[in-house]
C-alpha cells in the first residue's frame, strides 16, 4: 500500500484524517451556512413584511426578483468559473493571479450588471409581462424594479470580491459583511414599508430601496476588510486587471458553462414562477412565500456545495486527485444527509411560518401543499446542488454540469410547468409535484458522472 504525504492510503482517508478534513470543512463551510441563514432568514422577515400588505404587493414582490435573480444567476454562475480557478491558485499561493482572475469577473460582471440596469430602468413594465398577466402586480411591480435598479452596479463588486475571499478559505469575512448588510435592510424594510420613525410609509418602494441601501453597506464592508486590512487578496487597481489574454480565455472557456449553466437554469425557475403565477395572484403569491420557506432550509445545506469547490478544488491544484474525490465523497453523503434534515424541519416549521402571511384560505391552503413537495424532494434538491456547484465545478467539468443542468430544466421542468399549470388546469400544488420530475433525471445523470471520475482534472497547468 502507498502512503502519500498527508496520511492517506490509496486516496482514502484514515479516522485521524477524517476527523481533521471535517473540522476543515466545518471552518469553511459554517460561515457559508451562517451567511446562507441569515441571508434567507431576512428574506422571510422581507416577505412577512411585505406579505402583511396583502396577496398583490407580495404577488408583485415575487414576480420583480426574478428579473434580479436572473442577474444573480448570471454573475452566480460566472463566479463559480472563476472560482474553480482562484482555488486552485490557492493550493499552490499564486495570489498573483488569484488578484487577475478577480479582477476579469469583476470586468464580465459590471459589464452585465450595467446593461440590466439600463433594462430596470428604461423598460421595466416590458420584463415583468414575461411573468404575470395581471396589470395590477406589473404596476406594482414597475416601481420594485426601477428603486431596485441600482443593486445591478453594487452586486459585481460585492460577488466577485465574495467569491475571491471564499475560494481563499477566508469565508468569515463575507460573512461578517452580509450579517451587517442583510440586519440593516431587515431595519430599513421596517422603517421605509410601513413608514416608521417619521419616514414616508413607501410600500413596495421602500422594500427595493431598503434594498440599495443594504447593499451600499455590504459594499464598503467588504472593500474595508478587503483593502482597509489590507487582506492577503488585496493589490493595486492595475494589479487585478493585469490578467493575460490566455488567463482570459482559459477563465472563460471554463466560466462559459457555469455561466450558460446558472442564467438558463435561473430564467428556467423564474419561469417556473411565471407559470405558477398565471393560475391566480393567490398562487403567485402561495409560490413565493414556500420558495422563501424552502431556501430557509436548503441554502444550509447548499453551503456544503461551496465548500467541495473549495478543498477539493485546492486539492486538485495541488495534482491530489484521490483525496480530492474522498473529500468530496464525505461531503456529498453529508449534503444529502442534511438535506433529509432540513426536509423534516421543514414540515415541522413550515406551517407556523406560514401562518404568518396574510393569505386568503385558498392560498393558505395552497401554501402548506407545495411545502409539503419542496420539503420531500429537499434532499435530492442538495444533491444535484452539490454536484453542479461543487463537485463537478472544483475539476473544470463545468460542460457536463451545464448540459445536464440546462437540458432538464428546459426540455422537463419548464414544459411541464406551462403544460400542467395553463393546459391541464392543474391546482398550483400539483404542478410544482410535476415539475420537480426534473430534479429526478437530473440526480441520475449527475450520479452517473460522479462515479465514473471524469471530473478529476487540474486547470491551471501552464497558467503564466
């Protein structure tokens, strides 16, 4: 038998090496999960307050955000490229190009933040028709997206620099960032929705720009702690756009699948939304309170994904490619196992929570029946989480996570979305049932490839 450097033998990992790698996974991926709470915590407290105006401000809320989810999406999924490569320019300290491969998201990501901005605010009531039918929720929503606009300019910086600090297992500091941030837009909703301490009660307005606000905040901490400490990432402005045209394009070619990957999946569920909401403003609105519900729970456990990328990803950096599948092999068992957790937990708590939502029966109805699905299919949602964002993406196998990702949102889920909810007349629980057939197919493919560890590969080989 073999016996590398760290203790393995023949790639697994010993009862001292285990006990080791999960504290290691617990100091990167804890903070993660907490930034994921607390970011989903005040979501909730968001659309309590929100929902506490009725169905249509919380209908219009909900079909507004899919137009910055998409945005999300997009610079999500560039990231996630990227960060394949800033971690494995960690494994081997090459901070130098770990400043380029920042400084080129930055670049992709501006660059794109700035023409949503210019659509948020030149023709919004145009993007908002895309998901509901109703006049009432796209005037409401018009004045959500064009207060909300200017986070189109604050997100590039904030993503990239976030993504930097966690591919570099400095992942406290966003935390510390998003906590302040996302603490002061649960004040600011207060304060600007209902018109309190002497300010305008502003409704849906004041939700969008309680929104900039927070984000402002969740900027100038992370450029302080960045650069006012003078962080191991930090360099001069020449320094992160220093990157080479070869860095460029091996940061795209690997970055153009996550990205294709996430903005198509993400405009596949804001379709999802779409179609759900054309039923009634009460299912538009039932939908929108379980989806907040629902990542409540699993982004705790999407956490584990962001980790894989993480130490796996630095493990391949370092041409350890056994270790790197039994990390990610502890990893995904424990993703899955506390995806059943949070399934449990969330038949527990849902109805409670939603009992705090001002929802007519029908919706109160609907509510508890799409809980009830979100909550047994949790567990297969973590897995193919883990697996696109964090497994297949630590080796470069970004092509594989997008065809299999695209193909079964859009030739499964997107169909059966506007087949059963438009064609069929099915109740709104009943088809969020049909189109989580998808995450079904989707589990197989991405298990096949899992197992057959085509995903093990080094990217940053020749990188000058």
């Amino acid at each position: 038998m073999k016996e590398n450097g760290n203790g393995a033998v023949n790639g697994t990992l010993n009862e001292l090496d285990k006990k080791k790698f999960l504290k290691t996974v617990a100091l990167v991926a804890a903070p993660i999960a907490a930034q994921s709470l607390i970011g989903s915590s005040l979501n909730l407290v968001d659309n309590l307050m929100i929902g506490h105006l009725g169905e249509l401000p919380l209908n219009a809320v909900g079909v507004s955000v899919q137009i910055f989810f998409i945005y999300w999406m997009f610079v999500f999924g560039f990231a996630s490229g990227a960060a394949t490569y800033i971690a494995q320019f960690f494994g081997v300290k090459d901070f130098v190009n770990i400043r380029r491969t920042t400084g080129f998201c930055l670049t992709v990501a501006f660059g794109m933040g700035m023409m949503f901005f210019l659509a948020a605010e030149l023709f919004p009531q145009y993007l908002l028709r895309i998901f509901t039918r109703f006049p009432e929720v796209i005037e409401a929503g018009t004045i959500y997206v064009r207060v909300g606009a200017f986070t189109f300019l604050l997100v590039p910086v904030i993503q990239s620099f976030t993504v930097a600090l966690r591919a570099t297992q400095q992942t406290v500091q966003p935390l510390i960032a998003s906590s302040v941030a996302l603490g002061m837009n649960t004040l600011m909703n207060y304060v600007l929705i209902y018109g309190k301490f002497g300010a305008p009660a502003m409704g849906v307005a004041g939700a969008a720009l309680a929104t900039v606000i927070s984000r402002c905040v969740e900027l100038s901490i992370i450029l302080f702690l960045v650069f006012g400490r003078r962080n191991a990432i930090a360099g001069s402005f020449r320094e992160y756009f220093s990157y080479s045209r070869d860095l460029a394009m091996r940061i795209v070619r690997n970055a153009l699948p996550t990205t294709i990957n996430e903005t198509m999946w993400g405009i596949g569920t804001a379709l999802y939304v779409a179609a759900f909401a054309r039923i009634s403003i009460s299912a538009g609105a039932a939908v929108q309170a379980c989806n907040t519900i629902n990542n409540l729970f699993s982004l705790l456990a999407f956490s584990i994904g962001d980790a894989v990328l993480i130490l796996a990803g630095q493990k391949l950096g370092e041409g350890k490619k056994e270790e790197a599948f039994e990390m990610s092999r502890i990893m995904t068992l424990l993703a899955v196992s506390v995806g059943l957790v949070l399934g449990a937990l969330t038949l527990c708590f849902g109805k409670p929570i939603l009992s705090l939502f001002d929802f007519t029966p029908e919706g109160a109805a609907d509510a508890w029946r799409i809980l009830i699905v979100y909550a047994a299919a949790m567990f297969l949602e973590v897995f193919n989480g883990t697996m696109v964002s964090g497994t297949l993406r630590s080796g470069g196998d970004t092509r594989y996570a997008m065809i299999t990702e695209v193909s079964t949102v859009w030739l499964i889920g997107v169909p059966l979305a506007f087949i059963t909810s438009l064609w069929l007349g099915w109740p709104v629980y009943l088809a969020v049932l049909a189109v989580k057939g998808e995450e079904v197919v989707k589990g197989i493919l991405l298990l096949r490839r899992y197992l057959s560890k085509k995903w093990l590969n080094t990217v940053i080989e020749g990188v000058q």
